[in-house]
C-alpha cells in the first residue's frame, strides 16, 4: 500500500501581514503570501503468520510499518519559522496468544500480547516564550527515535451460565 499526502497552506493576509523578515521587520502586505508546498509519501506493509495448536488455542506474530505525514510549522511569523518537518515513521512487532480453555470445569477465555514499537523522527510539538513579546511560538520538529514495549492480557472467566467475569491489564 502506498500512502501518498501532499500538503499545500496558502497564508492569506487579512489587514496587515504578521510575517516578519529576520531584523523584525514586517513585511509589506504584497510580500506577505507564502504558499508552502511539499510531498511526503510512504510504502507500508502488514505480515502475520499464526499456528493453531488445537481448535481453541492459537500463536500469531506480525510486523508492519506506518507513518504519520510531515507538514509545516504554518503558525511561524518568520520565513525561517515557516519550514516543513519530515513524517514519522514506525515499525511495529506483536506476539500473541489466544484460546478458550476450561479450569475446574469453568469455560475460561485469554488474549495475550506482547509488542514493541520503533519510531524514527518522532513529530514533537515544542512551545517557547517570543523573545520579542509575551506570547508562545509553537513549532513542530522531529525529535530522536524511540521504543515503546508493552503488554495486554485479557481474561473471560464463566464460573456459572449466566455469569462471566472479566479482566483486561496493560
């Protein structure tokens, strides 16, 4: 699968431009226009393989790729602020387990799970003070790469007809 997004934001001036040049200056309405254009796009990918031990229990393992598309910083008053940042980009394990057992005669039902997740160019939204006034510039940039690991468990215990008891961690 390819994902394919091409962003474009024309900046229109209202009344006066707010875009400065790099002494502070505004510039002149007619100089005021930016149009930022860019293309980002990426090929992503599923594969999974299971195996049944028996007709309630099964093994599955799966890795895939995704991102999240780049963009500009359109809320910058500089032309140097107004740069694009570049997609972020994951790769994701999984290893799981599920089945439907019984204990002591009671139907019993688990999903388990176990993943990690490898980000490349984390987008992180950063705000700091105007050095030229009180107000906040927040920019996007991509920021080193990161792992996340985890764990899900949920648990279906039906000690009697009618009643089912369950419990979910992660």
């Amino acid at each position: 699968m390819v994902l394919r997004h091409t962003t474009e934001y024309p900046t229109v001036p209202m009344e006066i431009c707010s875009v400065i040049n790099e002494a502070g200056t505004p510039l002149p309405l007619n100089n005021c226009r930016r149009t930022l254009k860019d293309k980002w796009d990426q090929n992503t990918w599923l594969a999974s393989l299971s195996y049944e031990f028996s007709d309630s229990t099964m093994v599955y393992g799966s890795v895939s790729t995704g991102y999240r598309t780049g963009g500009f910083n359109i809320r910058g008053k500089k032309n140097s602020e107004l740069s694009p940042y570049d997609q972020e980009d994951v790769i994701s394990y999984e290893l799981g387990l599920k089945g439907d057992w019984e204990l002591g005669g009671m139907p019993v039902r688990g999903n388990f799970a176990f993943y990690e997740q490898d980000y490349q160019d984390i987008q992180r939204t950063t705000a700091i003070k105007d050095p030229e006034g009180p107000s906040l510039i927040t920019f996007i940039t991509n920021a080193a790469e990161a792992t996340i690991n985890g764990f899900e468990a949920e648990l279906q215990v039906m000690p009697v007809a009618g009643l089912s008891l369950s419990a979910n961690y992660a």
